[in-house]
C-alpha cells in the first residue's frame, strides 16, 4: 500500500507541478493582452488626435493656398536668374557659375585665360 501511496502522491504532485505551469502561463498571457489592449488604446488615442490635427491644418492650408503660389512665384524668379558677380571669387570660378545657371556646360577646349605672371624662358 505504501507503494500505491507513493504513486498516488507523485501522481498528485505532479499534476499539482503541470497545473500550476498552465496557471502560470494563463496569468503571463492575461499580461501581454493588458498591455496590447492599453498600446491600441493609446495608438487610437494617438490616430484621433493626428486626425483632428490633419484636418485643422488641410483647412487652414486651403485658406493660404493663394499666397503659397505667390510666395512660390517670387521665389522661382530669384533662382532662374542667379547673377554671380566676383566679390571672393575668382573670375574662372564666376564664369563657370555663370555656365551652369545659363544650363550650357563650358567647353574644355577653350582657354581658361592667361597664366599669371611671366611665363618661364625654355632652357
């Protein structure tokens, strides 16, 4: 009988063990669905909030479109026609910006000017 007690008991002992691992498990998962159910809570919270802010901004953005396109038009008139003017440049810089801001690349087989100073006797 004692055997028969030993196996009860091991019997109980470890259906008590298995138990208490699926209670365990059960209380972890009740866990992690809070926090998912509190994260898509505040992600909602969060969409709401963007949505009203989204739609403010669309409207008050339909009230300025006309002045948008103005201030757009002044400023694409001051970038086509860029003026460069030596101030610290050299003058072969200037005419390469002047090259690229009238879209036509300078050619390389043109001089770039003359060499400064004398040029040095042939020995």
């Amino acid at each position: 009988m004692t055997r028969a007690r030993l196996a009860a008991l091991a019997l109980l002992l470890v259906a008590t063990a298995a138990g208490s691992w699926q209670a365990r498990g059960w209380l972890e998962d009740s866990h992690r669905l809070t926090a998912e159910q509190a994260a898509r809570q505040a992600i909602d919270a969060a969409l709401v909030r963007e949505s009203e802010i989204a739609t403010s901004v669309e409207a008050r953005l339909a009230e300025l479109q006309a002045s948008e396109r103005i201030i757009d038009r002044g400023i694409i008139r001051e970038i086509e026609r860029p003026i460069y003017r030596r101030v610290c440049l050299e003058p072969d810089a200037i005419r390469l910006l002047n090259d690229a801001a009238a879209g036509r690349a300078p050619d390389p087989a043109d001089p770039a000017g003359t060499l400064p100073g004398a040029a040095a006797a042939a020995d």
